[in-house]
C-alpha cells in the first residue's frame, strides 16, 4: 500500500512539475486516513461501552460470582476492556485479538507468550476466549495486566 501510495505521490510531481500537488495529495490522504482511523476507534469504543453496560439479567454463574466478590464496577471495567480488545465483534477473543488488544494496553507479548496467555485463559479449549474465561482469567489477579504477568511467571502477584 505504501509503494502504490508513494508511488502516485511521484506520479503527480512527475505529471505537473510542482512539488505542491503531491504534498496537497499527501495531506488530504493522510486527513481521510486519520478520519477513518477516528471512526473505527469511535465505533469500537462505543461498541465496548455498549456491550459493558448490558442489563444484569444476563449475567453468567461466573460474572455473579465476581460481582459479588470485587463488585459493579469490576464487572464493567472488565468488560469493557474485553470488547475494546474484540474487534471483530464476534463476542470472543483470538489469540491474535489479544495479543493486539494487550499491547495497545502496554504490554507486549512476543508470539510464544500470547500463545501461552491464551492456552491459560481457554479454559475449555475451544481457541477463543469468551467473556466468562477472562473473567475466571483476570478476576484472581483483579486486573489484566497481573494476570497476564502471574501467567506468564507462573506465580501469583
């Protein structure tokens, strides 16, 4: 993308002979890229907001559980960091999702370190986690992040 990008850049310098149409070009594509990149991140927040706030008649065995012993507001912190990291939507996490979602939360995994989160966290070994596995995940720890890092110490924090 960045060659065909660079690319039609040259070709319009090479065209008109002003470096001023490609550095316009150039702009206005960086401003239509950065308001698709706006909106995506919107609508995911949204999205995550959104699926966090559901009314409580749908509430699991496992999510009563954790309410009852860290609370509302674990419920929904935690479920809006696990739609923000859902970003196909589908209503479970990939390896790859979380390992993304992880990073853009600061911590960096290398491939063999997501692949041993996600073997932790599929506790029915289907390939994806669902909402109540990282719950049953991070609820110990009572973040993300300590249960990512107990995981991988194979301690707890």
């Amino acid at each position: 993308l960045q060659l065909c990008t660079g690319g039609t850049f040259c070709l319009l310098y090479l065209v008109t002979r002003d470096l001023a149409v490609p550095i316009v070009a150039h702009t206005l594509y960086d401003l239509y890229t950065f308001y698709g990149t706006h909106l995506e991140v919107s609508s995911q927040l949204e999205y995550a907001d959104a699926q966090a706030i559901l009314p409580q008649g749908t509430t699991t065995t496992i999510e009563s559980k954790w309410r009852k012993e860290r609370g509302d507001d674990f419920i929904e912190s935690t479920k809006q960091c696990f739609y923000l990291m859902d970003t196909n939507r589908d209503g479970v996490l990939t390896r790859s999702e979380l390992r993304v979602g992880m990073y853009s939360f600061g911590i960096r995994l290398s491939e063999v370190e997501s692949e041993q989160i996600a073997r932790g966290a599929d506790i029915d070994e289907s390939g994806a986690i669902d909402f109540d596995e990282f719950l049953e995940f991070v609820g110990p720890e009572g973040s993300t992040s300590k249960a990512i890092k107990g995981s991988l110490l194979g301690a707890e924090l």
